[in-house]
C-alpha cells in the first residue's frame, strides 16, 4: 500500500491502528504476534501493517523514532504512539480505554 492510500484511508476510517515495524526485528516479531492477538479482539479499528524500509515518509511526517511502532488515530488525528509493547492486556487497553 502506497503512503498515499494509507494517508487516505486515515481520514476515512474514524479509527485505524497502524503497526510499523521492520522485518529483521526480533523485537518486531514479537511486538507482531501481539497484535495477531488484539487484531482478533478489538474489531472498531482498520488495522495496518506497514514495512518502515518501503515508507520512509511515512515514518519522517509521523516523527516515527524506532520500530516497533503503533500508531493509534482517531478520527484523522494521530492520538498516540506505542513503542514499548508490553503485553496484550496492555495494548487492548490503549485501543479500547477512551470511552468508545
């Protein structure tokens, strides 16, 4: 998927969860496997994988620092960033814990 299309389906989504991350990663891998979990149970968002390596701009216009990275956004607006991916319970609770 192109930055473009991503961007575009940002606006679009009234939530959307973006995973960056790179494949060589271990970390990465882990962080991934996670989110195959919370993926099943949190079912409001429009989930997006994308590899940091093919969009670098992405990555500059959201000051993404390091990988793994989730990029959570609401409504067209990025509401926060997750680096440090915990556990499962806690990402759920990122995802679920505003009310909607």
């Amino acid at each position: 998927m192109s930055t473009e299309k991503l961007l575009k389906a940002i606006q679009q989504k009234d939530k959307t969860a973006i995973y960056a991350y790179a494949p060589m990663c271990g970390t990465c891998q882990i962080a991934g496997k996670m989110l195959d979990v919370v993926e099943q149970i949190v079912k409001n968002y429009s989930w997006f994988r994308i590899d940091l390596n093919y969009h670098e701009d992405f990555a500059e216009r959201y000051s993404i620092e390091s990988v793994p990275c989730l990029l959570i956004f609401k409504e067209g607006q990025l509401r926060e960033k997750i680096y440090a991916f915990q556990s499962v319970p806690h990402i759920y609770e990122k995802l679920t814990n505003d009310g909607s």
